[in-house]
C-alpha cells in the first residue's frame, strides 16, 4: 500500500448512472479518480432495468400499432412478436450503451477497476479512506458511494425455493426469458410489474397480476391509475386488487383478497415488489456511515454522516429512478469541489412506459392535502388535442394540472396519454421553477402537439 498508482483525489464505488456521470463530470473538474465495478458498467439501467425493458416495450408497441392497424386504414394480415429477436436486439442496444459509456470513461481518463471494493477504514495519515478491491489497497481522500439497489424478495413462504427452482424470477432473470410464458402471473403492480405485465401480454402470455393495495401504479394520480388498469383490462391482461400473496408452491400462487383465499397457477411467477438499497458488503460501518434500513442517510447535497462521503442513486433509497442518480452524482461532484448545489426532490419527473404512457410529476391532489396545500385542479381530455385525435383512435388519455392556491403557481402534472415521457420534463421545470398560472398561460405551445393540454389546463383553472 502506499504506491502513488493507489492514491486518489476520488473513489467511486458503482458504475450505474449515478457513478459514471459522475466520473465524468469529476473528470472536469481535474480529479484523479478510481470507478469500481463488480457487475458491468451502466448498472441496473443499461443491462437489467430502464433500456432493456425499454427495448422490449417498443417491440411490443409496433405490435400492438399493428394489431390495430385497420383502425387507420393500415391492413396487416397477422402479427406476432418474434421473442428470441427481440432478446437478441436488447442485448444489441445494452453492448452499444455500455459500450459508450466505457468510452466515455476511458476519454475521462477514469481509472476503472472491474472489481468489488470494500470500505476498509480511515488512512491513518489522515489523507482520506481506505478501499479494498481485487487484494489491493487503495486510499482516496473522498469518496462517492452509488452501490445501486437489488430486487426485493419477500418473505412469503414458498418463495425462495421457487426462486432457487427458477419458476419465480425477478426483472433481472425475466429480460433474459428464451421463450414467452404461457401463464404470467405478476406480484406487485408497481411500475416493473406494469411495465413488465405490458410487454409479456403483447407477447403473447397470458397475465395477472396481483396488488396488494387498492390501485396499481403507487401513488400515481388515482384518475390516471383508473384509466391505466381499463386500458390493460381491455388489453387482457387481469388484475386481482387488493390481494396479498400468501403462499407459492410448484407454480400455484396463493392469495387473499377480502377476506377470501383463492389460488392461480402459472408458468413463471415475476417477483416485483420493490427494490432495496444495496449497502450491506460496502464497510460502511467501517467508517461510521449511517443508515437507516440499509438506506444510506444523505442530505439534498448529497454528503453522508461523515464528511469527505456522499452517495448517489438507489443506495440512498429515496427516488431510486436513474435520472435523479445522475442529478445526484452531479450535485455530489459538484459540492465536493466547492460549488453550492442541491437536488430538487419535489421536482422529479417519473415515467411508468407503458401503452399508454405515464408521466407525472410534483403533487397530486391527495399529495397536497396530505401536506395541507390548498390545490385547484384542471383535468383535459386529451382528445382536446388535434394531434391526439389524429393519431389517437378510442383514447381515454387525460392530462391534470395542479395549481397552489396561495401563489397560483404549477405544483404538478400528470398525464397518460402518448409523449407523456416526452413532454413531463417541460412540465418538471414548471414546478421547479413555481411558474405562475399567468406565466404559463403566456407560453407558446407548438401546434398541433398532445403537450398543448398543457396550455388548454392553465385557461380551464381559474
Ligand atoms: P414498486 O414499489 O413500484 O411496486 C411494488 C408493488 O408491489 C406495490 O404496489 C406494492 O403494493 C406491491 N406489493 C408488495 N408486496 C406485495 C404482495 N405480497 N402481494 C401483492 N402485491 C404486493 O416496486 P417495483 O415495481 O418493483 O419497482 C422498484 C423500483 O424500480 C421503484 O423504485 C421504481 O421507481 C424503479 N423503477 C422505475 C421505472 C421507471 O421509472 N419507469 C421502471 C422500473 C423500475
């Protein structure tokens, strides 16, 4: 130990977006820095979550565009998805994109170590910590943890060995299927369920799902999540609401709705309840980095318990979304070299990419009573819009705006609808920056665009 080679400005640990934004933008700032990575570079994003379900999906939508073709005087015979095809492209796009962001590392001149590393300690001379990888030591005098998240496994009887038997899987094992399942059944209606439930009903299987609470996609806009499960209904796919999953045994899922215990049987059981943040190999306590449920505590700028650490991304488990890793592992870069910066929580856009679209972001009306902000709302149809009638046929997409009363200004947007994942981030810096009803009324929307409800709900609040 001791050699120049091991000595750096910066360690980061996690090479997912929180981590690899941040190399690179440390790299501007002159840093020398040390980016390990035990899995592959791109983290959970590039290789098993964000771009390889997106990939699937947009297989699925040409599919489905298809299926109703004749709705827009386009005849198409017969459609079928070709499953293995469309593997075989995602794990195209997945090199391509951790391709690019090894590149990208190498221009950045980070040092990148494929090796799991482990907090050991302070350095004794007082020159920062020491990081453990591969057998050798490395110190750095800061240091930036962005260790990701892993799927969550409830403790449901029965669930273990059917992980270990590999008819249970969670959204790592499922992108990687050689065939389609015959009978899906989905635990947790959350976003990788839905998204997940999407693209395997496209494909052919067939689905259910099965929610514990009384509506699917979380705590989205209760009229959005209404319009989200008719519109899968419809599609085919089934849902128990309401239904907690008791037991799992050979493939025969066990649940209790109201009071009532029923049971389905499947081919494959995708687990999707949650994720956690992945902290417990790291030597956190070590150094004295504190937690709380494995979470590691973090303020908005980002920085640990002990000063010289921050985290980024799903280990802190508080948005556990890829865009605000990278705003994350920005803002710790950026305060860690003397810059005031802060993440805005309360102007984070999330997208469920299903067909239809979600988007939303800032308060929903039950978000803002809970806080106690008084809140007028508008919701526009969207057929409001020309473009969506045009290219939209039987849409039930709205779009809700949520406004303070005390300052007129956008507190949320929420959207289903095509574009949404387009248009939400406009909508984002309305509520970062409490743009003014007035304000935004002034604003000159393109036309014709689905983006226009926008504008149509600042006139309809008054
Ligand atoms: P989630 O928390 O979004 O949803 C899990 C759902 O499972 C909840 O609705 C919960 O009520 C339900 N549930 C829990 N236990 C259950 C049980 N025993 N029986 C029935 N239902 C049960 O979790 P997720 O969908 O696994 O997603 C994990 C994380 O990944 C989230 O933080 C999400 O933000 C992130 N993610 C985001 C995107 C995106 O932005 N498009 C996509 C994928 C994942």
């Amino acid at each position: 130990m001791g050699s120049s080679e091991n000595k750096f400005d910066l360690i980061i640990i996690g090479g997912g977006p929180a981590g690899y934004n941040a190399a690179i933008r440390a790299s501007e700032e002159g840093l020398k820095m040390a980016l390990f990575e035990e899995r592959a570079l791109g983290g959970v994003c590039l290789n098993e979550g964000c771009i390889p379900t997106k990939t699937l999906l947009y297989s699925a939508k040409i599919a489905d565009s298809a299926r109703h073709g004749a709705d827009y005087g386009v005849k198409v015979d017969s459609v079928s998805l070709d499953h293995a095809a469309i593997i075989k492209r995602k794990n195209r796009v997945v090199r391509t994109l951790t391709g690019g962001v090894a590149a990208s590392l190498r221009t950045a001149c980070v040092t990148v170590l494929r090796e799991s590393a482990k907090i050991d300690g302070r350095a004794l001379s007082g020159e920062g910590f020491i990081v453990s990888a591969g057998g050798e030591k490395f110190i750095a005098k800061r240091l930036l943890l962005c260790t990701g998240s892993y799927a969550f496994i409830p403790p449901i009887p029965g669930i273990d060995e059917a992980v270990t038997a590999g008819y249970a899987v969670t959204s790592r094992e499922i992108l990687s299927l050689s065939s389609i399942p015959p009978r899906l059944i989905v635990i947790g209606g959350g976003v990788i369920g839905l998204e997940l439930a999407s693209y395997f009903n496209s494909a052919g299987s067939d689905v259910t799902v099965i929610e514990a609470m009384p509506q699917i996609a979380g705590a989205t806009d209760s009229d959005i999540s209404a319009i989200l499960l008719r519109n899968h209904e419809a599609k085919g796919i089934k849902f128990k609401l309401c239904a907690k999953v008791t037991s799992v045994r050979d493939g025969t899922v066990t649940y209790e709705s109201g009071g009532q215990v029923a049971t389905l049987d499947a081919d494959l059981i995708l687990v999707a309840v949650g994720r956690r943040p992945k902290t417990d190999a790291v030597g956190l306590e070590n150094i004295g980095v504190r937690t709380n449920r494995g979470a590691i505590l973090t303020d908005d700028a980002c920085r640990t318990s002990v000063p010289g650490v921050f985290a980024a991304g799903d280990c802190n488990g508080k948005s556990m979304l890829a865009h605000t890793a990278y705003r994350e592992g920005e803002v710790a870069i950026n305060v860690m070299t003397g810059l005031r910066d802060t993440v805005d929580y309360n102007a984070i856009p999330a997208v469920i990419y299903t067909n239809p679209e979600v988007a939303d972001v800032g308060e929903t009306e039950n978000s803002a009573k809970a806080k106690g902000i008084d809140v007028k709302t508008a919701t526009v149809p969207l057929v409001y819009s020309g473009r969506y009638v045009a290219e939209t046929e039987y849409g039930d997409g709205i779009l809700k705006l949520v406004v303070g009363k005390q300052h007129n200004n956008v507190l949320g947007v929420h959207m289903i609808g095509p574009c949404a994942s387009e248009i939400i981030y406009g909508a984002a810096m309305l509520v970062a920056r409490e743009v003014r009803l007035d304000e935004l009324r002034r604003a000159v929307f393109p036309h014709p665009t689905v983006g226009e409800a926008l504008r149509e709900a600042a006139f309809m609040i008054k």
